[in-house]
C-alpha cells in the first residue's frame, strides 16, 4: 500500500493540525501508511497545545504530487483552502464538518462528514467505531481541537456530541478542560506578538460566494483594544493581500473569546451585500455583531445568501 499524506486546511487551526494527527493515527493502525503533515505554520494557540502535551510539530509542505498520489482530507475540502496541487491528487478519504463546496473527484471515495462543532469530535467517534484506543497525550490534543473550534462549548456550533466527547476525552487525559481551555484560548489571543501580516493570514480561509471571492479571517483577542488601535495598519494589509490574491471581498473578524462578542472589518466590495447579510451598517469599515463566533455558521451562511 503506497503512502499517503493527511492534512487539514490552510493557515490551520488547532483542529486542522490535530485532527490530521488523529485521523493519521487512526488509519495506520487500520493498515494504512500515512503521515500527518500541515500546509501552514501552526498558530500561537496550537503551539501552546502542542507544547503544552510534549507533541511535535508536524512537517509543513506546500505540494504533495511530489511525493505521493493520494491523500487523505481532514477539516476542509473545499479545493481552495487545500494544497495548491489537489487537483493533481487522488482524494482517498475526507472528514469534514462544513459545508461541501467546490469538491469533485474522479474516483469514489471514502467520505465522512456531520454537523458537529469540531472535526476532531467524529474521529473520536471513528475509533470507538473501529474500537481502537485513544492514548492519553491523543486525547489531549484532540480535546484542544474541540475547546478551540467551539470557544470552550460557547459557540452555536456546538453540540452535544461535542459536550458529551469533551468530557470523555478529558476523563482520558485526566484534564480538567475548563481550567485549561481558558489558559489554551487566552494563550491564542496574544496579537502583539504578531505582524498586521500575520494576523490577518493566520486564520484565514478562502471562499467562492456566488461569483465572488470571499477571504475570511478570524482572530481570538480577550479585548477589542488589542485590534483597535492597529486597525488602521491591519486594513492596509488586508487591500494589499486583496490587490495580490485577487479577492472581492476581505473580512476579518475579530472575536472576544471572554465575552462572545465580535466585530467585523470589511475591505472590498460589494459590502452592501455584507452589511445585508448581517442587518447591519459599517462604520469606518467596521460592523459590529453581537453574539457572533461563529465564521462556519454565523457568517459563511448569511454572506453566501447576501451573494448567491
């Protein structure tokens, strides 16, 4: 059986890097040859994760037909927020819990998806449905994976599924998950170490909305006033990386992991499109949203109708 990489989505996540590991895991002891790799550097929050459980930092690669025919997809399969070779690859495998979009493939495939808050949160299903064991130092990690997609249970996207593995994979790792989730998500709110560069690209993911190109990115803080006064500088990042990749639409939303609160910069047009989708007006560019966390279920949805 030849060889294939794991991976999830670009400028990834903590789920992107953990579920790949999990999901790699999983399937080499189901017989198959996998790595797990990463198609960006791990942000603040992951390093913490993975520091914080003594596990390494997995091989960052920018192609994959170099190496190897077929690949297996965790956290993403829209073909733009994958390796820039995809079309190139044969798709063996995804587990997904978004939106199917913009993904066809020549051959049949094996193809998980649910609308849970966390991707890590199937494969956790997977290995009791394939009753292997979850180690402990996994467990943590894909715990992580689950406190971070859903803010620690408080995003609409959350489940009971999630709720109900959160406790089970804490129990594994003898964690307790509140008391770390708030160190975890406080340790991927530090924006000052960043460039305007960095934190417009650092969790960011591209879209296709009717016929325009949609770059959204979601930054932690635990007060607005870290993004506020550098706003200025971060907008002119965002029209240069606009100009450069070609996007319509540039949104950066900006979310207070304490509070559940989050406001929104808008660069490009039409923005009339975003200020209908979220009932709201801009104010030097800004909207501001209330209750939103949330980019796969409070924004991606009503800024695709606002578009189609």
């Amino acid at each position: 059986m030849s060889k294939e990489l794991v991976f999830g989505h670009q400028s990834p996540d903590t789920d992107a890097i953990v579920a790949a590991k999990a999901y790699s895991y999983l399937q080499n002891k189901l017989g198959y040859d996998t790595e797990a790799v990463a198609l960006g550097e791990p942000n603040s929050e992951t390093a913490f994760v993975l520091n914080y459980f003594d596990e390494p930092t997995p091989r960052i690669i920018k192609t994959a037909k170099n190496e190897v025919d077929s690949v297996m997809l965790v956290d993403h399969n829209e073909f733009q927020q994958s390796v820039s070779d995809i079309k190139d690859l044969t798709i063996t495998h995804v587990v997904d819990h978004h939106r199917i979009s913009n993904f066809q493939t020549d051959q049949p495939l094996y193809y998980r998806a649910e609308p849970v808050g966390c991707c890590s949160t199937i494969i956790v299903k997977m290995f009791d449905e394939n009753k292997v064991e979850i180690p402990a130092q996994l467990a943590g990690l894909m715990l992580s994976a689950i406190i971070s997609d859903t803010l620690l249970l408080k995003s609409p996207t959350t489940t009971e599924e999630d709720k109900i593995t959160v406790k089970t994979l804490a129990e594994i790792a003898n964690i307790d998950y509140e008391k770390y989730g708030i160190e975890m998500l406080k340790a991927g709110t530090n924006v000052s170490a960043k460039s305007d560069q960095e934190l417009i690209d650092s969790d960011a993911k591209s879209f296709t909305m009717g016929d325009k190109s949609v770059r959204i990115d979601q930054i932690n803080v635990v007060e607005f006033s870290e993004i506020d006064k550098r706003k200025n500088d971060i907008e002119k990042a965002m029209k240069a990386e606009a100009a450069d990749k070609g996007y319509d639409l540039f949104l950066v939303l900006i979310t207070n992991v304490l509070n559940s609160d989050s406001k929104m910069i808008v660069v490009g047009q039409p923005a009339s499109a975003v200020e209908k989708a979220f009932n709201s007006k801009l104010a030097d560019d800004t909207l501001s949203l209330p209750g939103v966390v949330s980019r796969k279920k409070q924004v991606v949805p009503p800024l695709t109708d606002a578009l189609s």
